[in-house]
C-alpha cells in the first residue's frame, strides 16, 4: 500500500476552512481535476461521483462518505468505483485543527494499492499533483 501524507498550516480559521472540507458535495476544491460532481444520498454512506477533468483522462470514479465528523473537523471516504484509476483499496481522510484563532492544520492522508507495482511513484505524485491542486482550490476560495 502507498501512502500520500500533506499537512498545510492554512491562515484561516478552522471553522471557515471546514465549511469547505467537510462538504462532500462540494465542487469548489475539485477544478483542474474533476470536471463535475454529482451526489447520491445524504450523511455516511452518501456517494459522489467525479467526472474526471478530460485533461487527467476522463472517466469518472465513485466515492462513499465513510465518516463526517464536525466537531472533529474530519472527513473520510473510500472509492468504491476505480472506473479507469489503475489501483485499488483507495481511501482518504482529511482532519483540520485549529492552530490559534486564525489559523488551522490541514492534514490530507490517501492510500491505495497500484495495480502495476512499477508505476508506484507515478500514481503517487499523481495523487499528490490533485492533493496540490485541492489546497490551491482551498486558498483561492478563502481569498488566501
């Protein structure tokens, strides 16, 4: 299994970076890799479906909400349709803590097994490319 592991100091508060983070339906923090997002269902075990960017490929890949803990800030999901994605067992989570008042730890974790073990790497900062522009989404939107 691989694992892409981020944590960003972001100068926002908590409460305000979660209101993005933590909306599963969301489609802000996806642009440049997901073209559209559609939602089935509500609360955990809530899917949705990301219609890949066709600069990445296209396709589209689904995800279950596994877990949304508000108080926590943290957020897990797991894909349950790969569609062209060439791993497996891919799962994230994301948790945002307070660092003061006005500002907040934003930690992303993803996994997955790849299906060719030589494009390890390659997946890897694939994975790590989307994570980058989702914090990027991130800033933008909270005018950072």
């Amino acid at each position: 299994m691989l694992w892409v592991e981020i944590a960003r100091r972001i100068e926002a508060p908590a409460d305000k970076v979660w209101q993005f983070t933590g909306d599963f339906a969301g489609t802000v923090l996806t642009r440049g890799y997901v073209a559209r997002v559609e939602t089935t269902g509500k609360g955990i075990g809530a899917l949705r479906t990301y219609h890949l960017d066709p600069a990445i490929g296209g396709g589209a890949v689904v995800e279950r909400l596994v877990e949304l803990d508000d108080v926590e800030r943290v957020i897990t999901y797991d894909m349950v349709d790969y569609g062209p994605l060439p791993w497996a067992d891919y799962g994230g989570r994301i948790q945002v803590t307070p660092a003061g008042p006005d500002a907040c730890i934003f930690v992303i974790r993803t996994h997955f097994f790849p299906l060719d073990s030589e494009k390890g790497e390659e997946l890897r900062g694939l994975s790590r490319s989307n994570i980058e522009m989702y914090i990027a989404n991130l800033e933008a939107a909270l005018g950072l």
